[in-house]
C-alpha cells in the first residue's frame, strides 16, 4: 500500500518523529525490514527521531541497547518509556511522595531519581500516598495485597500503561492493563493510567523533544495506542502495516479504535516515501 498523495498534503512538514517500537521497528528479536535505514536517513536530515514505548520494566539505556543491538542507531536520551512519564507525572503531583510500587526495574529506578519515596513489602504498616503499577512479571499474591490496601486505605492510583496482552512467541502474556484489572476490580479505583492511548505519555515526549504537536508525527502500528494516543495529542499519526495491522485489517481495525490515521504505509520504505514527498515540497 503506498501513501496518497491526498494524505502527504494535509500533512506539515515534521520537526520530528516519535517512534513505537514492537511492531514498528522491531518484532521482538527481529528487525523490521528498513528500520535501520530510515533512522541513519532521518539523523542525516537532522530530523530528531524518538522512541516511546509503553513498556515500563526497561531502563532507556536498556531500551537503546536493544535497538543497537539490531542493527538501529539510538541513544538512551532519545528513549521515552512509560515508566519515566509516570515518574515525571507523580514527581510533579506527589512529590517526596511514600510510594508502593508494583512493577520491574526501569519502574523501580525512574521512580527513585524521581525522587519517590519506595515502600518495602516489610513496610506493611506504612500507608503510602500513591500506588504506582506496571508490568511486573515476578508478581505475588502478597504484593497483590498489599497493593489493594493501600488503595483502599486512600492511595492514589497510577498505571504506566493499560496493555492486557503482551504478544510473544506463539503465545501472550498478561500485560500491566491485567494487574491493574485485577486492583480496579478489588477496590473499585480507577487508575490514571500513563501510556498510549493516554496523551501523558505523548505530551511528556513532546516536551522532551522541545517540539510541537502539529509538527512533530507519531509513527506506530496499532491504531488502539500509537494512532489513538498520537490523535489524543494533536499529532499527525501515521499507521505502518508493519506489526498489528494487516492490508486487509487495518481500516476494521481503525473503526474499532475510534482512530483514524492521517496516512497510512504499508512497510517502512513507503514511510520513507512520505517523508521524501513532505520534506521536498
């Protein structure tokens, strides 16, 4: 599928890229064909390229190794995961703030240069001002617990991201949106959740990158975060039949969503295309 010409005219030039990950540049371990050379592309048009993941449990430094690792030239300031965006988001409402936190290490280590206070499981008699909860893997019932009465002892609740299924190989997991499920569904608290479809995540990315909404174009492939979260901010978004979306799936999908991207691609070269249509008028 390449990009309409009606799609390149509605678009302004961009300033810069916000970038999804899995599915857009990489499939887990696999590199999307063209990932490579449209990053060293855009870094050669001095067009910054950012890259904001929902994924809360890796360190930006991890984060960019992995990117570097295939093949995918990134630095660990240009990586925004939902877990900063919460810190930075907590930081600003609870500051100094007694936090429980449920989630993995880039969780864990964005809330401490946050400067969070992070309750211990042997802090039980400790109330905590905010509950923090993202995906944890190593979960426990007893954590669980804890989480819920803190909650309903008046804490104030918030997700890094609202995903309930993680895709892996032949398989899923139960994403952070299942944990946060099950703490919902216990005390009857919503969370303020962080990342995409929320705008938190894309409105901490745009500050990051010192840009506009209207100038700055979300690049992902599912409409339900990336196209949605990139609408929900005021930025162009354009969906890439790379991961999520199929030819035959993407406008069904679209509907579903309630999202509508201002272009659509069907790999990454025809991305490339685009830009070289916008950057030449």
């Amino acid at each position: 599928m390449k990009p309409t010409i009606e799609a390149a005219r509605q678009l302004l030039k961009p300033d810069a890229f916000l970038f999804d990950l899995d599915g857009t540049l990489y499939r887990g371990s696999e590199r999307i064909e063209g990932a490579d050379r449209l990053i060293e592309k855009l870094a050669r048009l001095r067009l910054p390229c950012w890259f904001v993941t929902n994924n809360s449990t890796r360190t930006p430094e991890e984060v960019a190794e992995h990117l570097r690792h295939l093949g995918i030239d990134a630095d660990k300031g240009r990586v925004v995961t939902s877990a900063m965006a919460a810190a930075y988001y907590v930081k600003n409402r609870y500051p100094n703030a007694d936090t429980f936190v449920i989630g993995e290490r880039g969780l864990h280590e964005a809330l401490r240069e946050a400067g969070m206070r992070i309750l211990q499981d042997r802090d039980d008699k400790a109330n905590a001002e905010i509950v923090v909860q993202g995906l944890d893997r190593n979960l426990t019932y007893e954590r669980l617990r804890l989480g819920i009465n803190h909650l309903l002892a008046g804490a104030s609740f918030v997700q890094t991201n609202p995903d309930r299924l993680l895709p892996m190989e032949g398989s899923f997991l139960p994403g952070a949106g299942t944990i946060g499920a099950a703490l919902e569904a216990a005390t009857g608290i919503k969370p303020v959740v962080i990342g995409k479809p929320s705008s938190i995540l894309m409105d901490y990315a745009l500050e990051l990158a010192g840009t506009s909404s209207e100038r700055t174009w979300v690049i992902g492939d599912n409409p339900h975060t990336d196209i949605a979260a990139g609408n929900n901010a005021g930025c162009p978004s354009i969906l890439v039949l790379t991961g999520y979306c199929s030819a035959d799936s993407w406008q069904r999908e679209c509907e579903s969503a309630g999202a509508s991207p201002h272009a659509v691609c069907g790999n990454l070269d025809d991305l490339e295309q685009l830009i070289d249509g916008i950057s030449a008028s």
